[in-house]
C-alpha cells in the first residue's frame, strides 16, 4: 500500500484552516502537513526546509522553533494522485522513518501533549474514522482505572488531611493518563505516516 493510500485508509479529518497559508512560501497549502508543534506546511516545503539544514538532523518549525519529529498528512481528495505528490508523500513518509523514533525530553513530550491529545480527540469523535481495537480497549481501560483512582476517597496523599495539597497526586496520575495516551497515539500515527 503506497502512502497516499494509507492516508487515505487513515481517513485523517484534521485539515489547515481555510483561510491560512503555508508560513514557507505564502501560498496555499498543496499537499498539507501538519507538525506536532501543530503548525501547517505545504509538504514540499517543509521537506525543503530540512534539505536545507543538516540531513541527519530533525528540521525546526520555522514559526515556533521547536523540533519536528512528526509530520501528519492531511488526506485530501484529488491531491495525492499525481508523481510530484508520491514523492512528496514519500519523502514525508523518509523522514518520519528517520525522526519520529528519536528520544523525546519530558518537556519536549509535554509540549506535544496539546496536539495528540486533541487530534485523538478528534478521531473518536469521527464516526468515519476507526482506531484499533486494541488502543481503544486500551485506552478506555487507562482511562476508567485513573477515573476510579481520582473518584475515590483511597489515596497516596488524602485530600481530607493535606487539602489542596493532597489533589498533587490526583493531578499527577492524570498528567501520565495523558501522557501515555499521547505516546500511544503518536505510535499509531507514525505507524500509519511512517511506513513501519
């Protein structure tokens, strides 16, 4: 299956926004990509920005500066079908393969925490869209176990004795949900856009 075909089967909804243009080259968006820094690029120019620097070395965003380790095509009808469009697709596909495996910081994965936990979000709500059977089940029971963990009057740090001190641990448990779901989702969506 080629990448154009898995983009489509992933049905991706998250398109740019109408009235915007690729940040590059000012235009409209052709063969959109959105970053985890959750900003929009025309494919090709974004894959021109990283030609541009160092090739063994992840591009940063040109708007905020951070550093791409995932870029998520946009399926829209009608764009993908030509040779310039495979390639850049392809190239897409190239660098998710060589980036979006790296090492992350925590705070590089906290800031990328907004853009997967909204796009997943999006994906579940999407009726046209089908996530694994497997991640839903496991996410649904990561879910109802910090539920029931938060719900409860049982707790490291009891909120009856320490006050609002004692919702740090409730907070915490909900930050690594959130963060686990993060990590799981961007999993799929390299899977999906990186040809793993």
């Amino acid at each position: 299956m080629d990448s154009s075909t898995s983009a489509a089967a992933a049905g991706e909804a998250a398109v740019p926004p109408e009235d915007d243009v690729c940040s590059v080259c000012h235009d409209r968006f052709r063969i959109p990509c959105q970053a985890n820094c959750s900003h929009w690029f025309c494919g090709e120019c974004i894959i021109r920005v990283w030609n541009y620097g160092p090739p063994v070395q992840a591009c940063k965003c040109p708007i905020c500066r951070r550093l791409i380790n995932l870029l998520v095509p946009a399926a829209l009808s009608g764009q993908e079908d030509g040779p310039q469009a495979q390639r850049i697709l392809g190239e897409i596909q190239h660098y998710n393969c060589i980036f979006g495996g790296a090492p992350r910081s925590l705070t590089q994965r906290l800031q990328d925490l907004p853009f997967f936990i909204r796009r997943l979000f999006r994906e579940l709500m999407d009726p046209q869209r089908t996530l694994p059977l497997v991640f839903r089940a496991r996410m649904l029971m990561m879910v109802a176990l910090s539920a029931i963990y938060v719900l409860s009057p049982v707790d490291i740090l009891p909120e009856s004795m320490l006050g609002l001190f004692g919702f740090v641990d409730d907070l915490l448990i909900l930050l690594i949900v959130f963060l686990h779901l993060a990590a799981v989702y961007r999993s799929l969506l390299l899977y999906r856009h990186g040809g793993q």
